[in-house]
C-alpha cells in the first residue's frame, strides 16, 4: 500500500516533481526522467495513441530519444492539480510542447500521481497532440 509522503503541501510536491521531470528530459537524464515512474506506469502516446507499458519502457523511449539527432525535448506544463481526499492519488491536467528540428508537436495531456515513501510518482500519463508543424 503507498504512503503519503511527509510534505503537507501535495499540490507543490507534486508540481514540483513535475518540474524535476521536465528538467531531466532538458538535460537528457535518463535516470532523472526513470525517477518520475511509479510502480505500473503507462504512457499513452500524443499523435498516434500508442500504449507504453511499464516505467522501464518509457525509460528507454526517452534513451532512445535522446540519442536522435535534433531532438529538442518535451515541456509538460501543469494548468491544474487536484489531490484526492484522502491524498491517495491525484490528477494533473496541463499543455505540452516539443519534438524536434524536424517537426515541433503540442497539446494536452492529463497525468495521474500517486503517494509512495519517496514522493509522488506517475501513474499514468495521456498526450493528446492538437497540432502539429514543420519547423519553425
């Protein structure tokens, strides 16, 4: 069973958190980014949908990522937080951009966060991508 973590403010750690992930992925952290995964993490990919199973398969997505060439990375922006009462869980909704020189991609996404001895964590993450362009 997860433990909420000591921190009384879960919408700061939580965000917090969220800023710790964007960082890792602008600094091409692989361990950074695998930091950000709870226990049963799926991704659900912006334009085509596809399911990632497992924190270690996202891990790897972003390992592989950083290696192409002109990849410029991902920004996920928090818009709303909202914790679950008890805080067992908690929901973030907010905008993404990026990609790469090739092609740069926005949209929405919608995150779910769960307490563990070591912070929040993703459960759970959806991309929608709502536009999508050449280079700019």
């Amino acid at each position: 069973m997860a433990s909420t973590p000591a921190a009384a403010d879960a919408v700061a750690d939580i965000k917090a958190a969220r800023a710790a992930y964007n960082a890792a992925i602008a600094a091409r952290d692989v361990a950074g980014v695998r930091a950000a995964f709870g226990d049963g993490y799926i991704g659900i990919a912006g334009s085509g949908g596809e399911a990632i199973i497992g924190a270690d398969a996202m891990t790897d997505y972003f390992a592989r990522a950083f290696k192409t060439p002109g990849f410029l990375g991902f920004v996920r922006t928090p818009d709303v937080v909202t914790v679950a009462v008890p805080p067992v869980r908690a929901m973030e909704r907010g905008h993404w951009s990026g990609g790469s020189v090739s092609g740069r991609f926005s949209g929405e996404y919608l995150a779910v966060w769960v307490p563990t001895a070591t912070g929040w964590k993703l459960r759970s993450e959806s991309f929608v991508t709502l536009a999508n362009g050449a280079p700019n």
